[in-house]
C-alpha cells in the first residue's frame, strides 16, 4: 500500500511540475511575443535610441537617477541597431512558446514530438551562445530548458503507456 501511495504522490508531484513548466512556457511565449511586437517600431533605430524613449520620463522625473544615468551611459556608445531579425526571432519563438504547450496541454502527441525537437535544438544553439559569453543567467534558461524537455518526455512516454524512465522510488534511491 506504502508504495503505492509514493508511486501515486510521484505521479502527481510529476504532473503538477509538467503543468507549471508548459504554463511557463505559454507565459514566456507571451512575454516574447509581446517584446517581439513592440520592438517593430524601433527597427532600424540604435538601442541606445529605444533605452532614451524608455527612460525618458525616468530622466525627467529624477535627472539624477543613478541607474538610468549609468545604463544610459553605458548603452549611448553600442552601435548595435535592431534589427529585423531580432524582432522576427521573439515573434517567431514566442508564437512556438505558446502554441505547442498548449497542444500538449491538450495531449495533442504530435506536439509532444515538436516540443522536444524545437526546445532541443534551441537547447542547443543556448549552450553555443553560453560558450561565447559565459552568461549565468543563460546558463539557469538552459537549466530549465533540459527539464522542461525531460518533464515533456516524462509526460510523453506516460500517455503512451511506456515504462517512464523518470519514475524512480524513494527506496530505490535509498536502501
């Protein structure tokens, strides 16, 4: 009975971390969406020309703001415009973060298989960029890109009958 009831909470403590990551997903899709869309008015135009429209009533409001004066300072010497692909890039990976979780939501298997191919491959070119710039932050988005594609596993081979890898028990792990 004991064992069930750990098999059971699994399972459970399974499903609801696969319900928060693919709502995660669709809420990151959205965010991304969202930048995707407004930075289209700023094609073409230099970052430091979108942080001075953004942090223009900052400045206004407080001239002496340590942070905006400081961001400012440091973005006003890139060169880097926005640019066409920069916008596309989050449209296109925003409209991918919302519509395959929401498939697979809806156990639709075929986006079971998408979503592991696309996060995978995105995965992939994370740990390139990773490697060229040492980011932490990006290191913690590749953290959760891997287990969210082993949740979507997990939850794939579970709806398809097979044994599932993932499910290991508390004896198991300590005799």
């Amino acid at each position: 009975m004991s064992k069930n009831l750990d098999t059971k909470n699994q399972e459970q403590i399974y499903g609801l971390l696969f319900t928060i990551g693919m709502w995660w997903r669709i809420i990151y899709g959205f965010l991304r969406l969202i930048l995707g869309l407004s930075l289209i008015p700023f094609i073409g135009k230099s970052y430091s020309g979108l942080l001075s429209s953004i942090l223009h009533h900052e400045l206004v409001e407080d001239p002496g703001d340590f942070f905006a004066n400081g961001f400012g300072r440091f973005i006003t010497h890139s060169t880097l415009t926005i640019t066409y692909f920069v916008a596309v890039y989050l449209i296109f990976w925003g409209v991918l973060d919302i519509f395959l979780p929401i498939n697979i939501l809806r156990k639709k298997m075929w986006a079971f298989t998408a979503s592991l191919y696309v996060i995978g491959l995105f995965v992939i070119y994370e740990i390139y960029r990773l490697y060229s710039n040492h980011s932490i932050i990006l290191a913690f988005v590749i953290g959760i890109d891997i287990f969210i594609l082993l949740l979507i596993r997990y939850e794939q081979r579970r709806l398809m009958g097979k044994r599932v890898w993932l499910s290991v028990s508390h004896e198991q792990l300590f005799p």
